[in-house]
C-alpha cells in the first residue's frame, strides 16, 4: 500500500468533525499534487446507514438497559460498517496512493463499544481489539481531539438529536478508554488540546498531518 492512512479520534463534543472540515479544504492547498481522500466512520454504506439510525436517541433509553443481545449486534453492526470501510474505500486508496483522513475509525469503536459491553466480555476494551487485529489496518498517525466531558456535554446540548451515547458518565468512561489505547500505542497518536479556539486547533491539527505526508 503506497497511501497514508490518518485518522481523527475523540469523544462526541470535541470538536473533532468541525477540524475535518477545515482539513478538507486546507490540505488540498498544501499539497496540490497529492491525492486526498476524506471518509469517516459510521459510512455511508447500507451498513453504516443501518447503524446510523440505530444510534439516533429515540428514546430516553440508557444502554445498561438495552439488552445484552441487542447491545452486541450493536458491536456487530460496528464491525460490518468497518470493514466495509476497509473493503470499499481505505484499502483501494491506499493501493492507489491516496492520503485518507478518517473522522473515525476502529479506535472509537474500540472506545466505545467498551464500555457498551462491560459485563457482557471480559476486558471489552482490550477483546474489540484483539478481534480488530488480524484485518484492520492501522493508521499511520492518529489525532486525539482532548477535552473534558464536562465541556463536551456543554457543546452537545445545542444538538437537535442527541445520540444514546452523549452523556457525561458515559462520555467520561470512554474518555478513559481512549487514554488506554494511547498508551498502548503512544507513538501512533497526538493530542491535540480541542479547548483552544477553533482555528487553532485546527491549525495544530494540518501541522501535525503535514509532519506525516
């Protein structure tokens, strides 16, 4: 695979969709030769839309009260949308030398879904990872947006439609779980302190990935 993989992580209210934006239109201007490719995770697959509008809060339903079958076809659901991901966008453009930025990837499902499943596996967190290792591809480099939940709650209480995950105790447990994954593999990741103002963050974010390419 000749491409770069790059993926933008962090929990809901981090700010990390907005910074995508930015990217997509300032990378281009940075390197006008080069090929770059913008996706994110849940796609816009059949299996992504299908998980979409799973995820949707119709409901004042909390996820310790969704059952355990339900709560791992959700994980399932996760994974069909992955690798779809991986079979139909990721893996052609990196076989075709594309740079691709992720606004998602497997980590938030990993951050996510592990704390979904406490109860259900042992260790979730460390079990979504290992099923993940031997077809994922793994980033080149990963942004963490940083920010506390507390924050982030304040950002998402302007949203319409608020998903089943945007809560702070929830928000805060996979908070944590994303600190994990970066400790397992600190030379894949930087942080990038989402707090700052808008365009600094954003700013910090393109001087990362253009360290990279």
């Amino acid at each position: 695979m000749n491409g770069v993989l790059i993926t933008l992580e962090g929990i809901d209210g981090s700010g990390k969709t907005t910074v995508a934006n930015s990217l997509t239109r300032n990378l281009p201007r940075a390197h006008p030769k080069k090929r770059f490719l913008f996706t994110s995770e849940p796609t816009n697959g059949e299996a992504g839309k299908i998980l979409r509008s799973h995820l949707v809060a119709r409901n004042s339903m909390i996820s310790e009260k969704i059952s355990q079958a339900k709560r791992m076809e959700e994980l399932c659901l996760f994974m069909a949308d992955h690798a779809d991901h991986l079979a139909r966008i990721i893996m052609p453009g990196l076989d075709e030398g594309a740079i691709i930025i992720s606004d998602r990837y497997a980590d938030s499902t990993a951050a996510y879904q592990g704390v979904t499943l406490r109860g259900i596996v042992p260790k979730p967190l460390n079990w979504i990872r290992e099923v993940y290792a031997s077809w994922n591809v793994v980033p080149r480099l990963t942004l963490f947006f940083s920010i506390k939940p507390e924050n982030a709650i304040l950002r998402l209480r302007s949203r319409e439609n608020m998903e089943k995950f945007e809560r702070l105790d929830f928000l805060k447990e996979v908070d944590q779980n994303f600190r994990k994954i970066i400790a397992m593999e600190p030379n894949r990741f930087v942080i990038v302190d989402s707090e700052m103002e808008t365009d600094l963050v954003a700013k910090k974010a393109l001087e990362a990935i253009l360290e990279v390419i």
